[in-house]
C-alpha cells in the first residue's frame, strides 16, 4: 500500500513536469477533473465555515495528506496544521508544495493513520479526505477511526470526506472498500464521536466517471489529459465535451445534491463532533 501511494506521489510530480513541456501544450484541458477538484474545495470549504465555524486558533491534523493540498489550505486559514502520510514520497512533494507557500505553521511526518504517536486530544479538527476508503484491512480501519478520536478534543470535529454510502454495495473494485455511512457512524459512536451532518458530493457521479474515464483510456491510463492523435476528436473538442458535461455535473451536485436523492450518492462527506460521552 505504502508502495502503490509513493507510485503515485512520483507520478503527479511528473505530471507538473509534463504539462510544462512543449507537447503536452496540445494537451485537451480536461475541465471534468478541474471540475472534481473545484467542487470536492467548495464543500469541505462550506462545511468548515458554515458548520463547523472553524477559528483562526484551531490546530488541525490532515491525516493521509497526500501533496497537502488540504494541509496548505487549512494552514492559510488556522493557526497550526500537522499532516501525516503513510507514504515518505508525499510527504516530501507536500512539503515542496508548503514551501512554495511560505508557510510556517505546518509539520509533516510519515506516519500511518491507525497508529498516530500524537498526544490524546489535541486537535480542534482530524481532516481525513479520500483515503479510509482505500483501507481494506478491517482492523486497520477500525483502529484509524478510533484514533481519529482519540486525537479529537472534546467539542472537536472529525470530517471525513470518502465513499460512504447508505446502502450496501457489492462490488469489489482494485482500490476502493466500501463501507456505508452508518458503518462511519457505528464505529466513531463507539468512542463518542457523533454524525452531525452529512452532504452528497457525487451525484453526478455516472457523468464524471465516464468523462474521466473517456479522458483516461484515450490516450494514457494513469492521467486525465488528452493529448491530439489523428483518429480522436481535436483537443478542442475534447475540453468543449468536458465543459459541458462539468456544466450539468454542477448544476446535480449542487442542487439536487441539497435534496432526498442525495441519498442516492456514493462519495459523501461526513462530520462528527467528538462529546464527552
Ligand atoms: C487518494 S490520496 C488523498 C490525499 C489527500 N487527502 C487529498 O485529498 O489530496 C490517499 C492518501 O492516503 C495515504 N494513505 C493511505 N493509507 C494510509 C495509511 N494507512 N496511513 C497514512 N496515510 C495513508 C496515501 O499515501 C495517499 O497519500
């Protein structure tokens, strides 16, 4: 696992890189991910603000940060964030990345979410964006969630953002393990953590996933951008497509995602508030 996300840490590195380059300046924009990562800021942005009220005196832990797009975020806006990753690659490329901001107010550690050796209680918020989802080992999550807990002050929060549906499925995919909501729920309720609120993230999911997967298969399985080969439509007509089907996933995510079909939605962000018991 720590192997397949240092992997990846390599290659978004690579992909800034290319995208400097002069043949990747044929490169179709594929507004559909631009889409999906403007749209997952917005919300954990609204929940942070309009829920939790998050103030400027708040330590916060991101934990499985990745290239510390969230970490950065949080330390613009809070007064310490600390950010652990499982894998030393993404430390090192969110560490470039905080550089590059300037920012003093951030730590990073390698470090693997189900064991923190982090005193109990000391966060205000445990952000956790995308990654229990790709834990298939039960005990492994189990334990994560609990030390998310742990970690919560009393009154703090825990936001999770990850596929958490409220029905069961099925379905076993390479990367991801799908547990329901009220699996979430069960589980941090055990240790005083309680669901107070929830939103939808992807209803739109079935046009995203075949846009993003149209990009992906292509031209280049691992990246979604779109380079112009002769018997494919022109890159131009590629991000004219993916503007348009990113125009109708907003209009889905956003309103129909504020009514009762959002219980159809898979990926979800889920809030809770650690009590005393
Ligand atoms: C899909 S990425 C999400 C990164 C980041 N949260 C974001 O939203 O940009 C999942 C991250 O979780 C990390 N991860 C996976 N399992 C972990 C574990 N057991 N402990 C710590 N980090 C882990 C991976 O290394 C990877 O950086």
């Amino acid at each position: 696992m720590e192997r397949y996300w240092s992997f990846v840490a390599l290659e978004a590195q690579d992909l800034g890189a290319k995208l400097r380059s002069d043949k990747w300046k044929k490169a179709a924009r594929n507004r559909l991910a631009d889409y999906a990562d403007r749209r997952a800021r917005d919300f954990v942005v609204e929940v942070v603000k309009e829920v939790i009220k998050l103030d400027r005196s708040a330590r916060v832990l991101d934990v499985g940060c990745g290239p510390g797009k969230w970490s950065i975020m949080f330390a613009k806006t809070c007064s310490s964030v600390t950010a652990v990753d499982i894998s030393p690659n993404m430390i090192l490329l969110a560490r470039k990345n905080a550089e590059k901001e300037k920012l003093e107010n951030l730590d990073f550690h390698v470090m693997n979410v189900s064991r923190l050796d982090v005193a109990d209680e000391t966060y205000d918020l445990v952000n956790c964006v995308t990654v229990l989802q790709h834990m298939f080992d039960d005990d492994e999550w189990r334990k994560a969630v609990l030390e998310f807990a742990r970690v919560t002050k009393k009154g703090g929060y825990i936001l999770l953002f990850e596929v958490a549906p409220s029905f069961a499925v099925k379905k076993r995919t390479s990367n991801l393990r799908i547990r329901t909501m009220r699996q979430y729920a069960n589980e941090l309720g055990k240790v005083h953590a309680h669901l107070v609120y929830w939103r939808a993230v992807d209803l739109s999911l079935p046009i995203t996933y075949l846009g993003l997967r149209n990009y992906a298969a292509s031209f280049n399985k691992r990246v979604y951008y779109f380079i112009s080969r002769r018997r494919l439509p022109t890159p131009g007509l590629l991000s004219f497509l993916s503007w348009g089907s990113a125009l109708l996933a907003r209009v889905i995510d956003y309103k129909l995602g504020e009514t009762p079909l959002s219980y159809l939605s898979l990926g979800r962000i889920l809030l809770f508030q650690k009590t005393s018991r």
